[in-house]
C-alpha cells in the first residue's frame, strides 16, 4: 500500500489536486490528503495527472511480422500515452465473423497494451441471426458501413433489437462517402432511425487516433473500468509536466499538441513509458471482456 500525494489531475479542463491511496494497483481512496497514514509517500506535484488513453484504431498491422506490429504499437500508443487500443476485424459474410474475430485475438496475444475487438460489416448484414452472434461472443461494438440513407430503410429493425438484448452492443456508424454533405445526410438519417426504433447506438463516428471520450467507453463498456481516475479503478495514468500553456487545455489538447510533455506512462500500477524510453512488456495487455455495454449511467 504507497500514497500518490498531490495530484494535480485533470478532467474537463480543470485541474483538482487530491491524493490517492493506492494497493495491489488499484485505487481504494481518493481524498485531499492521508496525513495520519505511515505508507511510502510519491509526490506528482510538478506534473498533470491524467488517466491513461483509450484510442480507436482501424488499422492495426495484426498480420504482419511481430517486429512490425511492436513498432506500431509502441509509435501509435506507449509514447502516447496509451494503455488501451479499440479496434475491429471487417466481416463480409456471416460465417467468418467468428474465425475473423479468433484471427485478431490470437495476433494480439503477446500486446503490451489491453484491447477490445469490434467488427465492421457491409449494411445487407444487419441481421437478427448475424446480431446473435455477437452476443453469444460478446462483441463490444458493431460498425455498420453506410454510403446512403436508403439503405437504412429495409432493415427489419424490430428484430434487430430483439436479437442483440440483452447485451445491447452499439451499432457505431463508418461512412465510406468522402462528401461531407452526403455524410451529414447519411447521419442524419442514422440517429433518426436509432433513436425511433430505440437500438443501441452512437450516432456519430468516431475518430481514429484520439482519447475516446467517457460516453463513447460509455456505450462500448468500458467505462469507468477504463480512462479514469476513480475509487476502485485500475492505476493506469500519465504524467505530463507541468507549465503556463497547458494551464487551461484538456486531455485532447494535451494529447494532442503537448507530447513532448509526456514523461511517465503507468498501466496497472507498472510503468510502461518513462521519458523517450518505452518498457514493451510483452503479453501484459490483456482481451478486455465486456460484461455490459452502456451499463454505466453517465
């Protein structure tokens, strides 16, 4: 049992300063501070806490040689402050999403980061038996490729949100359309029709290669397990150095345009980045298995 004391932690641009009494990794309390305790002491006051990331990712290289998939994980999480990748495997026909889904587990066994796997499939797969077998697998997000709106209309919705209940996974929007007019049209048409026939959704896409915001973790399960700081979460976090310009941004920003700040990484109470240095631990992240999207009221 250590005290993290003077926490400089920032949420929703503002920084509050508490301690944090930490065992076996986990955060037991939060509190101003732990005077009357006689447990080693670690003072953060020079830098801003702030929990570690959870990206969305498309692209990982799971099928490419070790080296190369540790190269990109290291470039495109560990330096940034990452110790949660979101990804999904596409799925064109109904019998290979279960073998595609193995596919991208089994290469991601040895990733120092944890990971969760959606799918992604064409709009003619919205189907109750394909929606089964998600929730038999647990899949945590169902990305649905849409070019126009009238392909949304055939859809026999009602079906649809009987088969994926209880597990409710989010059907997440992907629009192949480059226009942005036709892309607002296409979303416009989806929340209408999300939100009418009551199906579990995000109604926005939702952006590759930054902190994934507490209602989006929300909706695919992660929260508050994952990206925050709170009595009973994991201790996973990053340190940045404290200065006047980052007085006043938020996590984004920070990730963003202050990296360069960036000095410790920790994923579940082991640090995994320390200045330029990365500690790649091979096999230390972990499959995280959804119990219940959206469980969280946010």
């Amino acid at each position: 049992m250590y005290i993290i004391e003077n926490a400089n932690i920032l949420k929703d641009k503002q920084l509050t300063t508490s301690s944090l009494l930490i065992s076996e990794n986990r955060i037991i309390k939060i509190q101003t501070s732990f005077n009357h305790y006689r447990v080693m002491k670690m003072n953060v006051e020079p830098y801003i806490m702030t929990p570690s990331f959870v990206l969305f990712n498309s692209k990982i290289p799971y099928k490419e040689s070790f080296p190369e998939l540790k190269n990109y994980l290291i470039d495109q999480f560990l330096l940034k402050g990452c110790t949660t990748l979101f990804t999904y495997v596409d799925v064109s026909y109904e019998n290979e999403l279960t073998e595609k889904f193995k596919e991208m587990k089994t290469a991601l066994v040895g990733c120092p980061v944890d990971f969760i796997i959606g799918i992604r499939i064409p709009v003619r797969l919205i189907t109750p038996s394909l929606m089964r077998i998600c929730k038999k697998e647990k899949i945590p997000a169902i990305f649905i490729e849409l070019e126009d709106p009238g392909q949304l209309e055939n859809v026999p919705w009602g079906w649809i949100r009987e088969a994926i209940f209880p597990f409710n996974s989010p059907l997440i929007p992907k629009i192949s359309s480059s226009q942005k007019k036709e892309a607002r049209a296409v979303l416009s048409k989806w929340k209408g029709i999300m939100v009418k026939e009551k199906i579990p959704a995000i109604y926005e896409e939702i952006e590759e290669n930054q902190p994934l915001p507490a209602t989006v973790l929300n909706k695919v399960g992660l929260f508050p397990q994952r990206a925050s700081l709170m009595h009973g979460t994991e201790l996973s976090y990053n340190l940045y150095l404290k200065g006047r310009e980052i007085n006043n941004v938020d996590e984004v920003k920070l990730f963003h345009y202050h990296g360069d700040r960036l000095v410790v990484t920790v994923h579940k109470g082991k640090i995994v980045r320390t200045g330029a240095k990365v500690l790649f631990k091979p096999g230390y992240g972990e499959h995280l298995k959804v119990r219940t999207p959206s469980y969280f009221s946010l």
